[in-house]
C-alpha cells in the first residue's frame, strides 16, 4: 500500500487541497440580555484578556437612541455578562456605546451624537461594580469616533477639529482626574484623528484625507508629551486611496488601511520599524475581492494574527467580510475567511473586530430575529482541540484517516472537519505526503506523529489551516 501510494503521489503532488483560502463558520453568538430590535449591540466591541466591551448604541433604555454598553467577563472558558453600563445622563439621540475602548480596569466609551458637544465616558471597575469616573466633552463634530486607551493615557480622535483638519486629544490619568495634557493638530493634515492607536510611548494617528493618498503621523513620547516622529504615507499612493483611515500598533511594527486603494478594493500595509524609521515591508489584500470593496475597513493584531474587515455597503444586509491573516516566517497570509454561524444571517458583521491571542470577536450590529435584530458578537476560536491524525474526528488513527485525506484531495469528499488533524507531519498544507506519513506510521514503524498525539491539544504550529473543535475534546 505504501508504495502505490508513493507511485501516485508522483502524479498528484500538485493536487490542491481546496481551489479557495478556507472558511470557518463556528462561533459563539454572544447577545445583550436585554436586546431589543435596533439596539446595535456588536457596533463597537474591545477586549483585554478575560473582559470585553461591547457597544449598543441604539438602545433605548434611558432615551431613545442614548445608548449602553455591556461589559463581559470570561470565567471558566465561558464569556458571561457582568454589567450594562449607560451614561448617568443618557439622552435623547447621544449614541453612547458607539465607540468603545478597554485597558485593565478602564473603559472609555463615546457618545457620538449628532449635536454639541460630544462625550467620552470613563468607567473604572472597583473589584465589584463599573463605576462612571469622569466625562469628557469636546464640541467637535468628530470627536470621540476613534479612541486609544493604554495604561494611564487616554486619545481622542476628531477628524473634523477645525472643518477637516482634525485632532487628536491626549489625556493623562492623575491618580484622580483625566487631565487634557496635549492636543495635536498639524496644519496641514487632513482628516487627522480618524483613527488612533497607542502601544507604550508610540501613537498612530490616521489622516485618510491627507494628499494625495492619505497619511499616518506617528508620535514618539518623552516624558509627558508626544512629538511628531514621522508621517508615513503608501509607496504607491494614488488619490483617495484613504490610507491612514484604520491603524494598528504591535511592538514594532504598524498596520494601516487604505480602503479606497486599487479601485475600492482596499489594501492593508505593513511597516516596521528598525529603530529610527519606519519602512514599508508588506502590502495585504484579499485573494476574493470582497463585493463592495473596502477591504480594510477595519482591523486588528494580537500576535501571529490579524483579522480584516471589509465595507459591504449600509444597512443589515450589507455583504461585509472578515479575513484571518497568519504570519508565517517574515510574511502575513490569508489563513481563513470568517463567515456566520449557519444559524445566522450575516448582518453586517465585520463592522467592528477585535483579536485576543486565542480567539477573534466580530461585531454583527443586526443578527437576532427579523430584519433589524438587537445585534450580536461572533467569536471564533484561533485554535481548536484535535488529535493529530484523527482525520475522520472518530477518536480512532488508522487507514480510515489516509482515505479521507485522498478523498479530498481528489475532490470526492466534502471539505475536511479539521484540516489541522490530517496535518500528519504538520508542515502547515494537507497533500499527498500526509497519508503516506500516516501509514508509515501505523505499518511501516514510522515514528510518532507530530503533537497533539494521545489525546486532545492546540496546534503548536502556526499555518492558515482551519479546524472544528473534536466532539469528543472538552
């Protein structure tokens, strides 16, 4: 049997295992216990560890459209709503919960309204109980629409400071007050402020109207104040491409959309910094264009992965998309496309996203029942439990495995349950030279199987293969 397989393998070494980057649709639905319909809950989400925020700003508890957000706290693997936050002086149309943000026991949340002034709320968690701290306020027109909070020093984004120019506010925590400590303005910028990310002493800010393609003016702290490092702009940058409109910041490397490039198609580019500049070393783009482009729209990094959101259009039935990025070696991959449970419509998911090191949240502002539901949170896990070379998921390792990899590769099976599982010498791919490995291993005295082998465990591997948790794994 191993040396037929081997005679075949010659000839179909180039079979692929799937003709399209991989989906993975199994998620937990995490719902307001108290959602109404257009309550927009999933419009705006973050997440630190084990507690996550989520915005709902159409809810109409204290006013109609004043808003609310929900704190969740992860106990014993399950996520568990611990509070509902609202603004001790919600009103009428403020929005609240449209923009939220997370660091240890502090939450900012934006009351984005359509009048002024606007607001960010502060809420600090005492050991029992999330209580209001302080409220900002700003009568700029787009103040509060991107926040970045880190330890002690919280920023403001407000694209439309000044018309179009834009700003962004800093604040410092005293040890009793939110004290504005700075505001950055440049002159020349455009759109500056929409969005923000902070990570230690460096700070992002996007400036997607800045000619001709958008801009990101990168900051550098010392001691009590920021100071201009740098502004980046696209290598290829072409008019109204909107880079700078999303950023992200992970140790030394940066990430920044620009949803308009390549006809609206959108784009996502890397930099990284060598310690005195930052230089542009990747450019991202999904191999499926999404149908209304944006791709971009939104985006997160924690670790090896990133995930992508797209625009899809307005309203509940707007065709957005999430993609899973890896970095394999020094490369960022498509790993995966997100899509809704089955259970779900999509709804407008992929408006807000965040990643943790083990799992990715997706906001979904309309899922629940009817045409406009309360919204919801989608999380998928990075990784799940399986035993390496149980490709059939039957807790068994023997032929029954090899044949299901063939079958799939030559396209006479559906799509394996877990790809990671068939993996048998997890070199990242599922081909010809995995079956071989498995039964050299159950004949041929081959040698053990790469882990997990024995029993239920996490990939140690980080590739773009996609797996649905064993039954049998707790």
């Amino acid at each position: 049997m191993i040396s037929a397989l081997v005679a075949v393998s010659s000839l179909c070494v180039h079979v692929p295992l799937h003709a399209q980057v991989p989906v993975q649709s199994n998620a937990e639905v995490l719902f307001a216990s108290d959602g109404d319909p257009s309550d927009r809950f999933g419009d705006a989400l973050a997440v630190d560890g084990d507690i996550a925020v989520v915005g709902a700003p159409g809810d109409d508890d204290m006013a109609s459209g004043a808003g609310a957000a929900y704190i969740f706290r992860r106990i014993g693997g399950d996520w568990v709503e611990e509070q509902k936050l609202v603004a001790s002086d919600g009103g009428f149309d403020d929005r609240f919960g449209d923009v939220v943000a997370i660091h240890g026991d502090v939450v900012a949340v934006s009351a984005t309204n359509n009048s002024s002034p606007r607001f960010v709320y502060l809420f600090r968690f005492d050991g029992s109980t999330w209580l209001e701290e302080q409220k900002l306020a700003s009568s700029g027109a787009g103040y509060g629409r991107a926040l970045a909070l880190h330890e002690d020093t919280l920023v403001v984004g407000d694209s439309l400071h000044d018309f179009t120019t834009g700003a962004a506010y800093v604040y410092e925590w005293s040890g009793t007050a939110w004290d504005q400590v700075q505001l950055l303005s440049p002159p020349d910028a455009d759109l500056f402020g929409i969005d923000v990310d902070l990570d230690a002493d460096t700070l992002v800010v996007g400036a997607s109207g800045q000619s001709p393609g958008g801009a990101a003016y990168v900051y550098t702290r010392t001691g009590s104040s920021f100071s201009l490092q740098e502004v980046l702009t696209a290598s290829d940058a072409a008019p109204f491409w909107g880079f700078g409109a999303t950023v992200s910041l992970q140790d030394d490397f940066m990430f920044v959309t620009a949803i308009g490039a390549e006809g609206d198609a959108g784009a996502v580019y890397v930099l990284h910094d060598d310690g005195s500049t930052w230089t542009e070393v990747q450019k991202l783009s999904s191999s499926v264009p999404p149908p209304a482009g944006g791709f971009g729209l939104v985006i997160d990094v924690e670790g090896p992965y990133m995930a992508i959101g797209s625009y899809g259009g307005i309203g509940c039935d707007a065709a957005t998309q999430t993609y899973l990025f890896a970095k394999i070696g020094p490369a960022w991959v498509e790993a995966r496309k997100l899509i809704a449970p089955p259970s779900e419509p999509l709804n407008s998911m992929s408006r807000t996203i965040a990643v943790t090191n083990d799992q990715v949240w997706v906001g979904a502002q309309c899922v629940g029942p009817g045409t406009t539901g309360p919204g919801g949170a989608y999380v998928y896990e990075l990784e799940a439990a399986f035993s390496r070379g149980d490709c059939n998921v039957d807790e068994l390792i023997d032929c029954a495995d090899a044949i299901r990899i063939l079958m799939t590769l030559f396209e006479l099976a559906d799509p394996l349950p877990c790809q990671d599982a068939c993996d048998a010498n997890d070199d990242g791919a599922v081909n010809i030279a995995d079956p071989i490995v498995l039964l050299t291993h159950l004949f041929s005295g081959g040698g053990p199987l790469p882990s997990p082998t024995g029993g239920c465990g996490d990939d140690p591997t980080i590739d773009t293969l996609v797996c649905d948790p064993a039954p049998y794994c707790p």
